[in-house]
C-alpha cells in the first residue's frame, strides 16, 4: 500500500496514540490512523487479526485507556457521535435473531406469531421508543424516520418481505433486513462486519450495488472482511491489521488485496487424513452390489404460507456419493437439511428416508442425529464463553451444545486424537473462543467427526473464513471423501470451496424446482477449487 493521501482534507475521524484493553489484555497500543471524508475504508485481516476488535473500537464498544479517538462529524440533536454509528456484524445479527440454538430457524417456520420484518422495521422498535413517555418520538422526527425507512426498503428490495416473518427469512434476506434497520436511524459512519457472507452471487451484487450508492452520498462506510476481493470499487483505502496491530494503511491499488493470517500459532494445523481414516465410520458395500441408500426423498414438497420452498422432489443419497447443494438465498438448501436432520416440522408429512427409516416411523429423531455430523458457521455461537476446545469436541458424542455428562475413557481418546489429527491437540483447555474464525471452524469439524458419523452435513462451513482457513478446512473435508471415509452434503453459495472430489451437484432454482448435475472424474464447475 501506499503512503496516506489527501492529507489537505479534512478529517472525519481521528485516533492518535489509542490503546484498546480487551479483558485483561492491551489491544492496538499506539495506534494512530486519520480517516479524511472524501475517503471510503475497508478493515482487512485473517482470522483473529483483531479486525472486529479494532471496529468495535472505534464505534466506542472497546475501552479506550490511551490516546485520543476523535469523531469530526457533528451529532444529530440529543444525539452523541457514538449513536451516529451504526454496526452490523455477523455473529451480533445471529445472536439477535432470538438467541435460540440454529435449529430453532427450522422449527419455527411455522410460528405464525413470530416477529413480522415490518414490526422489526417500526420506528419504535428502531429507535428505542418509550411508548409511556412524554413527548417521546415528535411528529418531525417521526417522519424523518419514515423518510429514511423509505429508502432504506427501496434500496434493499425489502417491500415484498415486509409481511414474512424473521425466522422464515433466508440468510440473504435477514441480511438485508438487519442493513435496512440500522440505515433507519440517522448516521455518519455504517461500519459492516463480514456483509457478504452466506449470500449468493446475485444478492452479493445487489449488496454491491447498495453500498455504492451509499458510498456516493455523505455517509462513510467501514467495511471489515476476509475477503478483500469482495470490496465495492469505491473502497478507495485498506487499513490492515495483523496481531491486534495495525501493520499498513493508505490507499487501495489495484490487484492488491491484503494478506491472510495463518492458522493458530504453535499449531500444525495440517489434517492428517490418511487411506482409511481410522475414527470415521467408513462402510464398505459388498463387492458387485450397490452403495447402500443414507437418504431418500420422495416428491417431497414444503410450503410456507402460499410460499413453495420445495416442490415434490425426488433426491436419493448413497454411502461414498457426496453432494454440493447450490442454489440463490432462499431457494431451500437449509430447508432440504433441515428434513435430513429431522429439525423441519414437515419432515412428517413427507416421504423422508434417513438410513433406511421412513421419519414419523415412530423414531427418535437422536437415534437419527447420532449418525450425522452437522457443521454450521453460527453453531459456535451458542457454546458457552468458558467451553474447552476438548469439551466442544466431546459433546459431539452427545449432539448437545456443551458437555453435560462425563465421557467415558474412549471417547475422551477419540475427542484428543481428533483434535491432534488437525493440529489442535495443544489447545484442547483452550477456550473455543480463544481461538481465530478459522481455529474454531476446525473445532466443530472434529465435533461432528468423533462420533464417526455415516453422514456429514456441512452448511456454509467456509463462512467467514479467510483463504488460509478456507483451504485447510476444505483440503481437511477433501481427504475424508476421498478416503471413503464419510460421505458428505456440502451447502455453499461460493464454487471455489466445494472440495475437488465432490463430483454431484443438487441445484435448486428457488422456484421449488430442482436439478441434479454429474461431473466426471476431474470435472469442475467454473470458479470450482482445482484437484
């Protein structure tokens, strides 16, 4: 990166010296960064760099013990520069979407009562309202409110969402709603964590185009990412920050994107999957007769309201064939998983087959579960602060979220020998969140493997990750289905994170409607991870 440019104009926000603490720890100590208006930034890292520490910071959610953060904006009336910010970060929408563990999305479709995105959207709701009090929310900024909600519903395509409730939203569409809610109070700096994460190529474009329409006016965008390569073209500077430091800043040239942390230190971090794969319950057909079937579905159909999510599809899984479920946000992909793992309410009005038993069959759905590894970007987010890496692994013995109840001899060797086989053994008293993105990532992967799974059910799992991550845990999944050690359904709206060996494709087009693709040995989708 260059040097700092513009250095006439004036500034927009200033910290001088600044020193963050974080817990016991100094963070960002004596760090100096000027931010001038005709400027538009974006934070970049890998995991555990600091970036969201750095972007909380800044918003006023971190102590700031040394030095000086100045705000060079004037306040709206009654307001302080602080509540003139407005944060979206990834793992704060999760936790505001109910704070119920991530199946809960699944079984509430259904919930006619839950929160509509127009009450979510209500000036009330929004501005923190007191209804009982006196003269609160006048007429005049009663409709400046309304006229920003205006613009924030037509610049996100909202108005034909209003009447859907949040818990029935896609990842893309809670995504748009939760910007619009924040674009609904009065701003000078929107600071986004992760925005583009779990959206599909067509909602990643039209989130482009959004923020640079908001970038062309006098709000100042923060963009914070992993992904450097996902930055709107009027991100006209990086700041990079590595080891809780800020190690460059200035303008953004073209082609350069930011280097990406490593794995943990002190970690090998290098999955050693070998021909086999002792641990993983690899089952081996008799020779000259089919893989055995792990899902059948049969015209199934799923509706939500007059809304057709899946419309009688016929989808048969066998052991050793490993699926890629594609499709836009919205069109169903979390939904046909949740069926699988028993989690939707209509998976018993429909012919849904797990491992040769027909679900409403009279089943517990844990004697299911037992036989499925499941990893998803925001299950870390209901574990405990204070849960171990070796607890987090060990309670997937059990499928809960934490450890209840001891663990026997065996399983505490198979939980030790998992995180050993990712190079994590050395943070197994570490807590989970004591460790970067990527590391935790690695974590639940293991999680889902020590039961030996016949199935592993992955949703996203390379959300949020930067490249290095992103290729360890896809080389870690790779050299499972090709040992035949496990087979996989993998979600992703992203091509080039779909391991080399997954050569079926389930498509869906949003419309309910659904395709099937076969690639040949060595065929790739384009953009796809080469072998």
């Amino acid at each position: 990166m260059s040097a700092m440019v513009s250095a006439s104009a004036r500034p927009f926000l200033s910290l001088r010296d600044g020193v963050f603490r974080l817990g016991e720890r100094l963070v960002f100590a004596r760090t100096t960064w000027i931010w001038r208006w005709p400027e538009q930034w974006a934070l970049v890292g890998g995991n555990g760099s600091g970036k969201s520490l750095l972007a909380d910071g800044l918003c006023g959610r971190l102590p700031l013990v040394g030095g000086e953060l100045r705000y060079h904006f004037r306040p709206g009336p009654g307001l302080s520069p602080e509540e003139m910010i407005g944060q979206v970060s990834f793992e704060r929408s999760k936790a505001g979407w109910g704070g119920a563990v991530a199946q809960s999305r699944w079984n509430s479709l259904e919930e006619e009562s839950s929160l509509r995105v127009r009450d979510f959207l209500a000036y009330e709701r929004v501005m923190d309202i007191n209804p009982f009090e006196v003269g609160a929310g006048s007429a005049r900024a009663r409709a400046q409110f309304e006229r920003r909600q205006r613009g924030a519903v037509d610049l996100l395509a909202l108005g034909p969402l209003r009447e859907q409730t949040l818990l029935s939203l896609s990842n893309g569409e809670r995504q748009r709603v939760e910007l619009a809610r924040v674009l609904c109070r009065p701003l000078r700096l929107l600071i986004l964590d992760e925005p583009f994460v779990g959206l599909d190529a067509a909602t990643r474009r039209h989130f482009h185009a959004a923020l640079e329409r908001l970038m062309a006016g006098r709000l100042r965008v923060l963009l914070v990412t992993t992904r450097p390569e996902d930055l709107p073209r009027r991100v006209t500077h990086l700041l990079q920050v590595e080891n809780g430091q800020v190690v460059a800043a200035g303008r953004r040239a073209p082609g350069r994107a930011g280097a990406a942390r490593g794995p943990e230190r002190g970690a090998g971090f290098a999955p050693a999957v070998t021909a086999g794969a002792r641990g993983v319950g690899a089952r081996s057909a008799p020779p000259g007769s089919p893989p055995p079937v792990l899902v059948a579905l049969r015209r199934v159909t799923v509706r939500h309201g007059r809304r057709v999510i899946l419309r009688e599809l016929d989808w048969t899984v066998r052991a050793g064939e490993s699926w890629a479920v594609l499709g836009p946000n919205g069109a169903g992909k979390t939904t046909l998983l949740g069926l699988v793992l028993g989690d939707h309410p209509q998976v018993y009005t429909n012919a849904v087959t797990v491992f040769g038993r027909r679900r409403g069959g009279g089943e517990s759905q844990w004697d299911i579960k037992r036989h499925i590894g499941w990893v998803s970007p925001e299950l870390h987010l209901h574990f405990k602060a204070a849960a171990t890496c070796f607890e987090v692994v060990a309670s997937g013995f059990h499928d809960s979220i934490g450890l209840f109840e001891p663990v026997t001899r065996g399983q505490a060797a198979a939980a030790r020998r998992w995180l050993r086989r990712f190079g994590l053994l050395g943070f197994a008293g570490t807590p989970l969140f004591g460790l970067s993105a990527g590391g935790q990532r690695m974590v639940l992967l293991a999680r889902a493997l020590v039961k030996r799974p016949r199935l592993l059910a992955l949703d996203e799992p390379c959300q949020g990750l930067d490249a290095a991550h992103r290729a360890l845990f896809i080389g870690a999944v790779d050299e499972l289905l090709r040992a035949g050690a496990v087979t996989a359904l993998y979600i992703t709206h992203r091509l080039d994170e779909i391991p080399p060996s997954i050569q079926r494709v389930l498509r869906l087009d949003g419309k309910g409607r659904a395709s099937e693709e076969t690639l040949p040995p060595g065929g790739r989708l384009p953009g796809r991870v080469r072998a």
